[in-house]
C-alpha cells in the first residue's frame, strides 16, 4: 500500500505556488523581514521544506503502522 493519493501530491504542488504568493505578500507587500528578496527565498524555501518534511514523515507513519 502506498499511502499516498493524487489528491496529496497535487496538493503539495498547489502548496508551492501558495508558499511563493505567501512569502511574496508578507516580505515584499507587507514588508516583513526587512523586504528582501532573500528573505522573501529563504522563507518560500522555509515554507515548501515544512511540506516536504510533513510528506516524508507520513511515509515513514505508514510505514511503522503497515
């Protein structure tokens, strides 16, 4: 059993173009952080990684419990 649907991984590829327009509101628009374009990166990056992490750790979930 795999464990993972369409539905996860389309939602992970939608919560990338979501984290991009995010950092972009709050650094750039907001000007939190200071308003650079590497902290505008850094926290795109923070907030995909997050994701990446949460998937990874539901295999390994299913993996223990299967």
């Amino acid at each position: 059993m795999n464990g993972f649907t369409l539905v996860d991984y389309s939602a992970f590829g939608l919560w990338i173009l979501i984290s991009l327009l995010l950092s972009y509101l709050i650094v750039r628009k907001l000007n939190f952080f200071g308003g650079e374009k590497k902290t505008q990166k850094a926290l795109t990056i923070g907030l995909v990684a997050g994701h990446l992490l949460y998937l990874i750790w539901k295999k390994i979930w299913l993996f223990i419990v299967n």
